[in-house]
C-alpha cells in the first residue's frame, strides 16, 4: 500500500514539475514569432545584412525574418527568391 501511494505521489509530482517548467519559459508574455509568411518580393525594403530563421513550433510557423525599412517581415523560406537574398547575407538575430 505505501509503495502504492510513494508511486502515486512521484508522478503527480513530475506531472506538477513540467507544467511549471512549460510556463516558466515565458510567464505571462505571448509568443512572439511568425504565425503567417509571405511569398512578396520584399528585396528592395530590407534594411542591413542580417537575417533570423525561425523554426517551426506551435504556434509558429518556418520562416525566415528580414528587418525593413518599415518593421519585420516574416518570409516563407521556399520563396524563389529567398536562397539568392539569403547568399549575401549573415545568419543572426535582425
């Protein structure tokens, strides 16, 4: 019977434990990511040399994040023109 409940116990506990570890990783904020991308030709408005690559994770989807002249932009990274804007450009938070 204790061996029972010490059983019941240690799994409510890890239960507890990765729901508190989940929410701690950020309490209280939204998720801040791309949600939605574009296929438009933004190579004429980005702004420096640097761009993000976002993974897929829910509720995020991929993408590829440039800065322009008017915000963030967030790219669908099968866009024909992606891979030659990308070549000259640097891997990095934008």
């Amino acid at each position: 019977m204790s061996k029972m409940i010490l059983s019941i116990t240690l799994i409510l506990l890890l239960c507890l434990c990765s729901d508190s570890a989940a929410n701690s990783r950020s309490p209280g904020r939204k998720i801040q990511c791309c949600k939605k991308v574009s296929t438009r030709n933004f190579s004429e408005d980005i702004e420096g040399t640097r761009y993000q690559i976002q993974s897929a994770r829910k509720p995020c989807v991929d993408a590829i994040i440039f800065k322009i002249n008017y915000g963030m932009v967030c790219i669908d990274p099968k866009a024909a023109w992606v891979k030659e804007q990308i070549a000259n450009m640097t891997v990095g938070k934008v």
